[in-house]
C-alpha cells in the first residue's frame, strides 16, 4: 500500500449481526455497497466498532472474505487484528493479509496491564510487524484498552519499515502532536476523535479514522478535504456542526448508537452483539433529533462561508 | 459441585509454555501432580494468571483436558471462561463442562467500558448460567478489565440456581463485606488479593483464590484453617508474613513474577507467553530473597503463638 | 507527648458551625465535654472531619483553644496544621502548640500535584517537623488531595526525632502494612478508614483515627481493646457490624453525614459549612436506621461469643 | 467591565517571591512594567499560576494593591479569589474589588470531592456571584482540583447577570465546544491550555488565559489575531509551533518551568514558594533550547504563509 493512500477520512465499519446473533454477511455487502459509493478514502472492517472483540477467528475471516469482495481494488481496505498474544496477532494479520487486507490495524495488548511497558510494546509490533506480509499500523485506545502507547514506543516503532502509521482513538490533540513530531518522516497518524478531528489535522494528523464516517460520509471527507485545502474557515464550521453528533455517537452511546443511527437512515445493520444491548428508543429519537440538526445547519452553510470567525 | 467445596484456598495455577511458545502439558501435569499433592481445597486452570487471555479455543482445551486428568474427582476443579460476547462465554462454558470442569468462573466482559452497566451485566451473566451445565462463579477484576461488577450486580445475580459464588480480585475489604452482605444466603464469596485474605474472610470471604498458593500452598491453606477454627493471633502473624511475598507476585510483578519465583522452588512452568517477557535477573533476586525471608520466618513462628498483637 | 499515647483511638471531632455560618464554640465545648467522658483515647481538632479547610486562621486559633480549655491534660489532644505552603504549615503548627497542641497532624500540600514528588514531601515535612515546637504526626489522604505520601516518603520521614508517626486515611490495607514495615521502630501508623480499622491493626497499625468514633466512641475503643488483647472473634464480630455504618458516614455522606448523625443522637454540632450542604432528609432516615441497626445487633453481641467464625 | 473585554490574550502572571520566601512587590512591579509594554489583551495576578494557593490574605492583599498599579485602568486587571468556603471566596472577591480588581476568577472548591455536585457548585457560585461588587469568572481546573464543573452547571451559571465567563483549563476541546454552546449568548469561554488555543477558539472559546502568554506574549497575541481574522494557516503553523515550549511549562514542569524560563529571558520573578523548588538545571537548559527554538521556527516563519497544510 502506497503511504498517500493513509490521507483521508476511513470508515471503521460495524458488523452487522442478525436476530440470531450471528455475522450477516447479507447485510454487511448491502451496507458496504452503499459506503463504498461514498467519497470515502479508504474502509475499516473489525475495528473497535466492528465489534471484533466480540467476534471469533472464524466470524472475522467470513467478515474479510466479504468485504473485500465488496470494495475495489484501489480504495485502502484495512482489517483489524489485534490480540493479546503476541502469536495470535501474528496468524491474524497473516490471514487478513491473505483474505486480500492492504494493511492491518493492530490495537495494542492491555490484558496485563502493569506489565505493558513501551518495550513490551516495542517487542510485541516488531514482531507483528517483521511477520506480517501486509503494512501494519499501531492502535492505541486508551479509554478502552486502559494502556496508552506512549510517544517514546511509536517513535522508535516507527523507523520499522513494514509500521507505515497508526490510529490513536484519543482527544489528546497535543498528544497527537506529539505522535506527529516524534515519529519518522512519513509515517501517518490517523486520529479517531471526530470531535477534535479538524484539530488534529492541524498539528499533522494525516486523516481520521472516524465511526461518524459511516453515518455522514460526505460531510467528514468534506471537512478532510476543506482543512488539506486552507479552507480553514469553512473547516471551522463544519467541524463545529459535527461536534453534537459525534459526542452523542462515541462517549455516549458507542456501538450501539452507531447501528441505531445508521438503521434509522436506511442502513440496515442489525443490532449489536449481547452483552451489548440494542439502544432504548428515547436514545434512538436523541440521535434522530441531532441528525436533523445536522442536516439542517451543514445544508444552510454548505453555499456560504466567510473568513471570519466570530470571537 | 457441593456448595461447601467453595470454602478453602484455591490455587490459579499458570499455563506452562515451551521455548517455542506453544502449550506444554508435559509440564503442566508434572506441576500439577505437585500441587495436588498439598494441602489444596481446589484448583483454577485458564485463570488470568493462566494467562488464559493469551491462548486461544484449542489451547484451551488442550489445557483443560490434561488438568482435569491430573486433578482427581472430589478435589474442586474450575476452569476459567470467560469471553468478551454472551455466545463465546457459553460456548466456552459447555466446553468447560464436557471436559470435566466441575465449575466455571466467568470473568466479566469489559472491552466496551461504558455499555457495561448493571444492567449488561444481569443479561450476560443469567445468559451465562442458564446455559452452562456446570455451577457459574462470578469474576470481577477491576484492576485488570477497568469494570466493576458492582453489589447491586452481584446481590441480584446470587439468586440464580445456578450462580454459585464469585471472585472479588480486588484488596477492598469493604466491597468484599458488602459483597457478602448483599448476597443471598449460601453464595460464596472468595477473595483474590491475599494480603487481605485474613481481612475478607474476617468480614465473611470464605475462601481464595490465590496466586502464592502456588507457591506456598501449605502456607495459605494454613493461613484459611487458622482463620475458620478462631486462631486468630496466629492468623494475623502468618497474614503478615505473607504480605511481602504476595506484593511482589500481585501488582509488582505479576504473572512473569508468579513463573519466576515457581522456577526458582523446582516447578518448571517454563516462561510466560509474548508480549510478557520473563523477569529480568534482579527481579528474580528479589523474588528469591523473598521466598527465602517467608520461609525462615514461618518456621520460626510455626510453633509458637500468643494471644496478643504486639501494639 | 509519650509515643505510647499513640495508640488507641481517637476522635477527629467536627467544628459546629452556628446559622449564621460562624464558628460556635460554645456548642464545640458542649459536644467535647460529653466526648471527653467516654473512653477515647484523644482527640483531633481541624482536622478533615473538622472542616479545617474551609476555615480561617483566627477561627482555627478559636477553635484550638476553645477545645483545649475542655480536653484534659494527659489526654492527647491534636490539631490539624496542614496548609499548601512551606511557611504557612510551620506558622500553623508553631501557633496550635502555643495554644495547647499536644502534637500537630500535617495533611500533605497536594496542589501542584506534578511537583509533590517524594523529595518535595521530605523538604516539606522535615522543614516543618525541624520548626514544630510538638512532635508531627504525617497525613496521607489521596482520595482528597489526590497525591500519595508513598511508604519511601514515609520510611525516610519515620527517622527525624520529631516526626512520631501517620494517619493514613486509605484502606488498602497492604499499604498500611509496607507503612508499617518500612517505617523506624517506635513510628506509629495510624489508621483512618473504620472498616478496615481491624485489618490495619492485623498488619501494624497501633490505632486509628476514625469519624465513627465521634458517634459510637466506646464500640470503637472496644474494637481497639478487643483487638489489642487477642480477643479476635469478638474484635470480627464487632469489626462486620460497624461496617454499614463506616460505609455510610465515610465515602457515602462525609461530614455533612457525620454532622447529622450526630445530631440525631442528641450532639449539637450544627450545620456544615457551605459550599457544604445539611444531609437530605431521606439520608437522615438511612443513617437513623444504620444507627438502630448498629445498636440492636451490638448489644445482641456485646455478652457473648465463638472462637470459631462461620465460614 | 465591558464583556467585549474578554476576547482576546490574559497572562495568568506569577508571583515573585524573594530569596526569603517573602512575596516580593519590586520584583512584580518590574515585571508587570514589560508585560504591560507588550500587546497582551489584560492580566490574571493570583491564578494557580500566582502560587496563590500557597500565600495568605495578607500576602494577596499587598499583591493585587503592586499589580493594580502598574496595570493601566482599560486593561482588564482580573484577581484569583477561589476559596474552599464559600464566605471566604465572597471575602477575598470584595476584598479584590476594593483594591481595584476588574473582574474576579474564582477557581472552585474541591477538597471535599464526593460533595462537589452541580448543586453545591451552583449555590457556591451564585452566593460568590450575588456578593461580588465585580463580575466573576468562574474557573475550572480538573487537573489540580480532582472535581470538574461540567456544562450543566456552566449552563445554569450563565445565566446569572455577574458572572460574565469561565476559564476552563482542561485540554479537552470537545468539552470546550459543549460549555460553548450550552452557556448564555454573550458568556465568555477562556481556554488554559495553549496546546489547544487554536482548537479551543474554533470551537468557540473566545481566548485565553495562557501560561506561555507571560513568556512569548507576542506569539501568543499573533495567534489569537490570526485565527479572529480568519488567517488560519499561518494560526496552524503558529499554534504547532508553540506546542514543545508549551507543553514544556505545562504539564511537566509547572509554576517552576515557568519561572525558570522567565529568569532565562531576563524577567525576573525569583523563585517558586517551598514545597515548590526551582528547577534543576538539567531541565532549565531543555527550557532554554526549546525558547531558542521557537524563537528560530517563529522567525523563519513570521513573513510567509501558505493557505495549505502539507498533509
């Protein structure tokens, strides 16, 4: 995979399951037919938001096989194959890579967490990395993992030839900054806030890895284009009309209320996989509320802009 | 499995690995020949500290088989399954259970932090033992999954026939009397932090499940009994002449300090699996002076013993 | 002050406020002349329990002296001098030991939490305890001030000749023992957490410095008896009992609990300070009955009693 | 004082304190005479910046009267007021007022953590805000503090007609955009963190009170210039040049960074207030590099801009 290729918005997608609880792929090829129509850079299957956790080796290879049949040649498609283990990491991405992965995203271990020191890090990617036949990029999440791959063990991971970037999922735009500053020339770091994304971009984030992506592609991929072109003050306001709707999306509601919204504007992407529970109704009508909100101010703007912000 | 059989000391005993990273049950049923022949109430396989999270479905089962062949009927023998999704903890359950576990202990999912609630937990859990032919034993391990199985969880899942008991992991005497108290009468509540195992079982813990037991098991056994049958005196001394050793081996140094300092008395259980790294020489020193420390002073206080705490 | 008097139980007494939110100390003499009937072994004003930090120093130097004039010599009486600067604990400190103090408690500075590194703690409190006319006791409250005076502060600080001991208010009981163990012969470890008062013991501590004994004064000192003689079913049993109402008034309602408690109890000791609030009635009830609760089931106990607990 | 006013740059300027440990108004007097010289919007004496956490009344008093006259009456002269009581805040608010104080800052309470609820902080800052002779600020710094004031109490508190704004020193610029647009038309967000200034006002923040104001008050003035006028490139560039240095002072090194960096540039301000040390040499030399450069970054930069950011 070529390293332009990692500028840009990607959608991590949600795995559809159906009411028997298992993988639908049906649904899955319909949903990422659609997305794939979008002006998205690149796609995500079994990220965080793909519920991978909650899914087996043989769930995933079946969620691969479909997905890649779906999105062309060209279009970055990305699978996510972290595990705790150190050789389970390694046999995932190497079967990602078959089932046609360009690159893989690897979330860090954080089971034992007192034991993950930035050199266990730095041990368990190179190892992913020495083996894996595709580009790898490092995961960190803190809020979910409650490990933090700190500045010192990217920039050193990232002189790895085979470590062409990475996603980190936190706010933290100085964190960001940091990631950016620290590591080898070319090497990419995508943020996974939606919120601060504009910010991120700003202190050299290359792109956003963004669950909001599936819901409104075309408005995330404008706000990417607006922020590469300079077109700063249309950024702002865009990136501030987004804001609700990511807030209610990732703190709040998570995986749930992705599939909630992404069902009640025609995606049909089944319920989540128990424990996680299908959001109550009073939720789903919050997201219906902000989407509305949403469409309504980004339409209002999308033809006027000024280079002004009022402070 | 007779309810009675939930008081005593448990040990969680660690999977051996070869050299070449895979599952040595070679090992493992000498070791566990070993263990068997100490004072034990019971035994955990595919625990945390087995590092059951590292391992996958066939490993696991691979583990259990053997275990169970070494562990004779009538000694308790409870089997870690806990997964992420209610399906795989099911799955996991019934395996468990067809190959001999008399038990199983189902650490709480904890990957998507804010959707597991009290709630989500209810579900996963009366899912969970609904279907498991075995006893179900509840596992909460804050420090390590960054979720709290709360007493309001506990208190209503202990009415389930076939919920058990559980594993409070954390050192927090309060919770752990607050566990006991809001439980229904008959659930069994086993401590994991042994410097406060004297304390849990004093505010109603009957029994643990702990790590140094593998180490000196005759010790912590000893350390229950003096408990139940009023010697409180020497309970409190041996308490306290456990607590250096258990420091180390809890949140210093872990499962690689657990395999180290077994290594050092004669059991091989060989190294932890990667990204875990075996213990650097000085800490293993350590761990050695430790050993060395608890066993003179055990045995210089074997025999005698007074009334009176010394304040 | 005699390093013995360190042991036993004292009661970190409220400041009553009158309604017109000043200090009154005519209801502090009130209250303490009935305090100082019971068997506690001393006391402590300003301290957490006291409000001190919502107080000024005139109304601190009232209140010491106020308090002195009741608690009778020989009696260990002790205040609170903990302020963020250097110069202002000192100021403190020399200023309660001129009126009365029999020692001084000193709450670490916690401000600039980046900076309070074990060196700064040691500059802090030997400059204090080098310029305190009184022995200086060290105060360790990370749930409130969000640093943690680790047991290496400690073991260095146990060494100045007039630095005589600690409360620490945590319960993590293994914390208490590396206090314990690290600290020099004759430095006395003081606890501050009721439920787990028994447990500290069991590991070192000599006493306790607990809010419930400003309420139930002789249950408390008979734990500390009970304990101290090796009478320790009977310091268990009672131990279990005190926990709901520990629960209640330390985590759960803090001093606006404490002062309603004992106000139904028939102590005057006012309302809290704002920004503190009076307890919502519904919580009065719940501390009303934790108290029935506590008495009905104390006195059932208080004659007899098993060697054996029920595991 | 005109709400308009609080647009723009504040220097939360630090307390000098001479080699005796006393505060040192010659040296402030100095100081505030260049600061003043130079295009900062206005000034924040006694913030946590101040040390005034660490001074009594006396002290504050002998400091807002030294700043007050060199701050020329137009510049926005705000005094730090935060109190743990509520009557204490409302004293040192008229007490500032009196000594000339245009608006006040009023950090809130936290000692008493578990008590902190949007109640408390409402009734605090509406007593505080009912008393003021002047407009408040409120103020929150969750870092220092451990409790956080969120939106919903910033939403009600904007309503009331004397408190004018908040600082809100926090990072997360997500949060920024929520106290933003749940506060009053005409309430004023000042953000803290300078690593995000630029985010923070594009997300409707509508300046700063910054630490690094005090040491590159041009730079940081420039930055808030671009971005009101829409050069958002040149803002980007700016902002990302200024994270290392601020990053530097903030997080890592403090009060003490601050002050040692101001000594390096020929400002004067003495020493931090014990517990607080001066900084070891080690980390004044990586201050000194990191002002050397961005001094060389922001020069080089200063007369060319492009409106695209290489991505």
């Amino acid at each position: 995979m070529n390293h332009m290729e990692l500028a840009g918005v990607f959608a991590p997608i949600p795995t559809p399951f159906a009411d028997d609880d298992q993988v639908d792929t049906s649904r899955l090829r319909a949903a990422l037919t659609r997305w794939v129509a979008r002006p998205l850079t690149g796609f995500i299957v079994l990220g965080s938001n793909g519920e991978a956790a909650l899914m087996d080796d043989f769930e995933s290879d079946r969620t691969i096989v479909a997905a890649r049949d779906v999105v062309p040649r060209g279009r970055p498609f990305i699978v996510g194959t972290g595990r705790e283990s150190t050789q389970a990491a390694i046999r995932a991405s190497k079967r990602a890579a078959e089932h046609g992965a360009d690159a893989v995203l690897v979330r860090t271990p954080g089971f034992f967490k007192t034991q993950m020191t930035t050199e266990a890090f730095v041990r368990h990617y190179t190892a992913v990395a020495d083996a894996s036949p595709v580009p790898v990029l490092l995961y960190n999440f803190t809020a979910l993992t409650g490990v933090n791959l700190l500045p010192a063990a990217v920039s050193r991971l990232s002189a790895h030839p085979n470590i062409v970037g990475m996603k980190e999922s936190g706010g933290d735009v100085a964190q960001i900054a940091d990631l950016v500053s620290g590591s080898a020339e070319g090497f990419h770091v995508l943020a996974g806030t939606t919120s601060t994304f504009y910010a991120a971009m700003c202190v050299g984030a290359t792109g956003g890895i963004l669950a909001p992506a599936c819901l409104v592609p075309d408005a995330c991929m404008r706000l990417f284009e607006l922020t590469r072109n300079g077109h700063h003050a249309d950024a702002v306001m865009l990136q501030r009309q987004l804001i609700p709707l990511a807030r209610l999306l990732g703190p709040t509601y998570g995986v749930p209320g992705l599939k909630a919204a992404l069902n009640v504007i025609g995606y049909d992407v089944g319920v989540p996989r128990p424990p996680l529970a299908p959001l109550p109704e009073s939720a789903v009508a919050q997201l219906r509320d902000a989407l509305a909100q949403f469409e309504e101010t980004a339409t209002a703007s999308a033809n006027c802009s000024s280079g002004h912000l009022v402070i």
